[in-house]
C-alpha cells in the first residue's frame, strides 16, 4: 500500500494506492499547515496518511511506501530534505510577504523516513514530468518540460530522456528567474521581481487587487483593464517559456496549475503567441499543450514517483 502525498503552497492532498494500478482512493485534502513549529507541515501529512487509512478501512502500518511530490526549493540536511518553500516558509522574505512563521525551512523528509519503509521526494514539477510522460501529453517525447502556473511557477525539465534534478534536487526553479525590471513585487523566496512574484496566483491579488478568478471573469467580459493584465501576464509566462525552449531545445512543454487549468482556453493562445515566430530555428516544431492528466496531474504526480 502506497501513499501518494501532494504538497502545494496553498493546499496539501493525500490519496492511497494499492498494487500497481492507477486507482487513487481515500483522498483528504487540508490547507497547507503554516503556522507552530517547523515539523507542522510533516505532522499534518503524517495525519493525513491516518485519516486516509481510516476512511479506506485499512491498517496504518499497511501503508509502508511513500511519494512525495512537493513544492520547492529543497535544502539538504544531513541527507534529507527539508524544505525552503517560498509560500510556506516565512522566514525567507520576512513579515512584509505575509505567512504566519519565521520558519527557513519545515522538515519533511526526516519525519516520514520514521513513519515509512520507503520514501521518494521529489519537487512536484519533477513528479508531475514524470506522470505526463508515463499517462499525459508528453508521452514519447525526450526533449519537454512539465510547467504548473499556479499558487506559484515550477517547473519539471527532461532533456534527452532524462530527467533533471541538479545538486539538490531544485532543477526547474524557472519560477525565481529575473525577466523584469520590476522592483516592487515581492517574492516569498524574497526575490523582487523574479517570474513568481509578477504571475503567480498569490501574486495577482497582491500586485493587482483581485484574485486570479475574478481577473479572468473580468477579461472575459471584455473589460479593458482586465484585459490589459492578462495580456501582460502572459507576456511574462511566456517569455518564460520562451527562454526555456530556446536554451534546452525542447520538443514540448506540457502547462497545468490551478491559474492555468481554470483559464485554459483564455492563456494557451494568449501563450503560443509570445514563443511562436520567434528564434524559428529553436522554436519551430515546439508546442504548448494543456496537461494531458488535466487537474489530477498533482495527485498523479506522488505516484508516478512510486512507479
């Protein structure tokens, strides 16, 4: 028995899996802990993990392997991962972004490895990859990238078959990339003006007074402010996305999140437009495609760490 765990800056997701097969059950979902001491966040997954058994009626100890697909960055203590998490950890920007601790890291890795046999963390872009390219839109293709536009802006990257992880595991921060002189946005990593800050969904509120939601029902209306955000918003993802292409030659780079899966229909074309004609040698015979796992890609993201 498996249990697939989804650690997001907003919201944190547990299923179980029993065998080899797809089928995820007993899912619980909880906003993610911020706030006690730095074990909270690993205390709540554990507790998660039970209550998951419960509702399954089937024993804790039954459950003996772990994936862990989670927000980044990590940093590495004595082996094992804690995380350094800019919408989890207040203590990297300070009082001024707003999270309820002081907190550099919260521990993850050392808590489940006394709970749990076997355990895989894994940044959730780099479980999401791995889930596209077994079951999603990036299956038969070496050269892509997994990127989420959500709470914040992570990214997976494979190159030639393999898959990137770097020193710690923090391959695909393309989210903390400068591509702005914009120096009043404040990132919870506590960059100003990195991709995070402009585009993220807390960051919209934020920079722009209106939730993500209620921004894109206001271009949809036609409204020219909202209108003019947007396309602005998009500039700056797909620079992104651009400057991802055209330095790994990528073939395909799959995009899900909760910002982009509401607004799907709204920002791919809006997206296309900002890669597409340009550098047509790096850029010709790239796509942009929806994730083919849609808005379960997260949850299958922890398993396909399993697999």
């Amino acid at each position: 028995m498996k249990a697939c765990i989804d650690i997001g800056g907003t919201k944190v997701a547990v299923s179980l899996n029993a065998g080899n097969g797809l089928d995820l059950f007993a899912r619980q979902t909880e906003a993610t802990a911020k706030t006690g001491s730095n074990d909270a966040l690993a205390a709540q997954v554990l507790r998660m993990v039970d209550a998951a058994c419960v509702e399954a009626c089937v024993p804790p100890q039954s459950v003996t392997r772990a994936g862990v697909a989670s927000c980044g960055p990590f940093v590495m203590r004595d082996g094992l991962i804690e995380l350094a998490a800019p919408n989890i950890c207040g203590g990297l920007a300070g009082p001024a972004r707003g999270l309820p601790n002081t907190w550099q890291t919260a521990l993850l890795e050392a808590p489940l490895r006394r709970r749990f046999r076997e355990v895989r963390v894994e940044n959730d872009c780099i479980g999401a990859l791995e889930a596209e390219r077994r079951w999603g839109a990036l299956q038969g293709v070496d050269h892509c990238a997994y990127v989420t536009w959500s709470t914040g802006i992570g990214v997976g990257l494979c190159v030639d078959g393999r898959i990137l992880r770097g020193k710690n595991g923090n391959a695909g921060h393309a989210g903390h990339m400068y591509v702005s002189d914009n120096n009043d946005a404040l990132c919870g990593c506590g960059n100003v003006g990195d991709v995070e800050a402009l585009v993220a969904g807390n960051a919209i509120a934020r920079r722009f007074g209106t939730d993500a939601s209620a921004l894109f029902a206001l271009a949809r209306q036609g409204d020219a402010q909202a209108c003019a955000t947007v396309d602005e918003l998009c500039r700056v993802m797909g620079r992104t996305l651009y400057n991802l292409i055209i330095t790994l030659d990528l073939q395909r780079i799959s995009l899900g999140g909760s910002v982009f899966w509401n607004n799907r229909d709204v920002l791919l074309p809006k997206l296309n437009a900002q890669v597409h004609g340009k550098l047509p040698s790096l850029t010709d015979g790239s796509a942009l495609v929806a994730a083919g796992l849609a808005d379960r890609v997260g949850d299958y993201a922890a398993l396909a760490l399993l697999m």
